[in-house]
C-alpha cells in the first residue's frame, strides 16, 4: 500500500468577461462592436457605420480586432463611407 495518489483539482474555469463594445476611433462613441463571421470577423460602429472586415486570426479576441481595426483607421486603411 502507500500509493501515492495524486488528485489534480479540477480548476474552474475563469471566464473573464472581455468587453464587447468599444469605442470608436471616427465618432467617439461607444458602439463598436464585433461579430464572428464564416470566415472573418465585421468590425463595426453602429453610430457612424465605419467597419470593417478582418481576418480571422486564431486565439483572438474581439478586443485584439478592435485594436487591428483602430490601427486600420489610422493607417487610412478603414474609411467612413457616405
Ligand atoms: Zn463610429
């Protein structure tokens, strides 16, 4: 006897409740938002309807897009049409 028993406890897991609503580099407002598409991911502003479609990129989370999309307007690579 004396075996050794190793009991691995069980971790909850910690969901962290990322924001999904953030603001918008064009209007200021706090309305962009994030969704999951097929293949991509729609980045939008639901105020002035600046968006954008990003790849999808493993891992990410809708904030890791919404700083791609911040960067993507920066660069002039995202516009406001209309
Ligand atoms: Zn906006």
């Amino acid at each position: 006897m004396g075996g050794r028993r190793k009991r691995k406890k069980v971790m909850k897991r910690v969901v962290h409740k990322a924001p999904k609503v953030f603001r918008c580099p064009n209007c200021d407002a706090i309305s962009v938002t994030v969704s999951d598409e097929d293949e991509e991911v729609l980045v939008s502003c639901s105020n002035c309807n600046l968006s954008s479609r990003l790849e999808k990129v493993r891992n990410y989370e809708p904030v890791h897009y919404y700083n791609l999309f911040v960067d993507k307007y920066h660069s002039g690579e995202v516009q406001n049409k209309g």
